[in-house]
C-alpha cells in the first residue's frame, strides 16, 4: 500500500471527526485514524523537508507558507524538483498493513470520504429488503 493511500485516509477521517455519527460506526474508524497517525506524521515531516529544500526563501531564509499551505518557487527547476521529489514521497511502499475493518453500513457519507476508506474498511451492506437498522450521521 502507498503512504498516500494512508494519509489520505487519515484526511478523511480527521474531517469526519468534526461530524456527529453513532457510536458503533465512528468507534473502529476512530482506531483506524490512530493506527493511521505514524504514517500521517511521517508524511508531514517528510513534505516539510521538501518544502524546505525546494521552496522559495525569504529574507529571513525560510520558505513562506500561506496559510492554505501554498508557497512559491525560485525557478521552474525547484518546481519540477519538488514535484519529482514529492511523487516519490506519495509512493513510497508503507509497511504495516491493517486489517480491514467492519464498520456498519453509514446512511450517509461523503464520496470523497468513502473513496479515501475503502482500502481499509469493508461496509457491512444490509440488503434493502431486510430493513435493519442503519447508522447515520445525527442532523
């Protein structure tokens, strides 16, 4: 698995942590955002250093970060080294595979959210004609 498949994942989850959801589904994937933590860390300590060494400087020699993240280039060269750089860093091989987990099927998700857990969680899918209860997020 890619790190970024994983720091995407804890993107995802980081934001849903903002939301109210029933316990039984938000409790495995708040242990899949901790299991998820190292390897985030990693990837932001990672990405800073790039950011560092391939940024723009100021006068006072460090890199001026937007509070969007955005910064600048000396040069189309810095660019295309940090690009480079930082596609290698996406792809770097993560070790420590996780089990997938079995949360209930949500009444609602995000795309996006859903696109960024799907490599680690399997829905538990109810048939829609057996009813059952589902877990949703609360209004």
């Amino acid at each position: 698995m890619r790190l970024l498949d994983k720091v995407r994942a804890y993107k995802a989850l980081d934001e849903m942590m903002e939301e109210e959801w029933d316990f039984d589904f938000i409790y495995p994937l708040t242990k899949l955002m901790l299991a998820l933590a190292p390897d985030y860390r990693f990837f932001c300590r990672e990405e800073m250093k790039l950011v560092a060494k391939w940024g723009k400087k100021g006068e006072n020699g460090g890199v001026a970060i937007a509070a969007d993240g955005s910064f600048d280039f000396a040069d189309a060269d810095h660019r295309e080294g940090y690009e480079r750089e930082h596609r290698r860093l996406e792809n770097i091989a993560s070790e420590g595979e996780l089990s997938p987990l079995l949360p209930p099927l949500p009444q609602r998700i995000r795309g996006k959210w859903l696109k960024a857990l799907l490599p680690f969680c399997r829905f538990e899918a109810e048939s829609a004609a057996g009813g059952g209860e589902r877990h949703g997020k609360t209004a």
